[in-house]
C-alpha cells in the first residue's frame, strides 16, 4: 500500500509540476504579446483616418487627395475656399494642420531650446520643411529619435526611435 501511495504521490508531483511548467511558458507567451500591443498602444492613441478628414475639413479645407500615415504624421493635398490645393501635415495626435507653405512663429533656436527644456538632449539637424520642424535628438530615456516638431508652440507632434 505505501508503494501505491508514494507512486500515486509522484506521479501527481510529476504533474503538478509538468502544469507549473506549462503554466509558465503562459507569461512568456502573453509577455510576447503585450509588448506587440505595446508597440501598436503608440498608434492607438493616434487619431482614426476619419477623425483626421474631419479636423482637415474643420481647419477649412474642401477637398482632401492622397491621405496617408507616413514618418509619424499624417500627408495631404488639400484644396482650400481659394482652390488652391496645398500640401498639408496633420498631427495623429491632436489633428492639428499644418500647411506646408506657412512660415514657422519659432526660430531654429527657440526649437531647440523648447526641446531642451522639454528633456531632449543632443539636439541637432533641426531644420523647417513642409510645414513642421524636423530634429535628430536623445530623448529623456536615451534614445536616438528623430522629432517632428509644431512651428507654433514648439511641442512634439511625431516622434520615431532613429
């Protein structure tokens, strides 16, 4: 009897632990998958394609052609009330539009500095191009990220790791 009891009592250790071996293969696998999401989370956050038409048609826009995702930002031609159709920016976050031929209310320094005081370091290449400042930097954390940055107000709209 002491021979079925220990066999029994192994066995069913054999399997407990074959299950708490399963059972931690499980985080690893839902750790894989939260970092995915996590890397998608960024973009989640960003406005839906028809949100973005709509701040485009708030902003005064009539007509909208070409409208994609690319390097952070979402890119138009848009045709204003004087049918003129202009290259334009938005910002995936706030919906903000950007016309490309519009000046800059900040200068290259007072870019940097903001994004200096903002915890960005090594700040350089910063350059106005089609609406919206552009910088290479570190960010807080250390990494190399390239910005796009607001003319106005000098706040970050897009930013990609480098």
């Amino acid at each position: 009897m002491e021979k079925h009891v220990l066999s029994a009592a192994l066995a069913t250790s054999l399997l407990c632990a074959g299950g708490m071996a399963f059972a931690q293969n499980a985080p690893v696998q839902a750790t894989q998958t939260t970092t995915t999401t996590t890397t998608v989370e960024t973009s989640s956050n960003a406005l839906t394609e028809d949100q973005i038409k709509t701040d485009i048609g708030n902003a005064g826009y009539k007509e909208v052609k070409g409208l994609e995702f690319k390097n952070g930002v979402w890119m138009a031609k848009a045709r204003g009330g004087n049918d003129n159709w202009v290259r334009i920016r938005i910002g995936p976050i706030t919906g903000k539009v950007y016309q490309a031929d519009a000046p800059s209310r900040l200068n290259q320094d007072e870019i940097k500095a903001k994004l200096t005081a903002a915890g960005y370091q090594n700040v350089h290449d910063v350059e106005f191009d089609d609406g919206l400042w552009s910088a290479d930097a570190k960010s807080p954390q250390g990494d190399d990220v390239d910005l796009l940055v607001d003319p106005d107000d000098g706040s970050v709209v897009a930013s990609q790791h480098d």
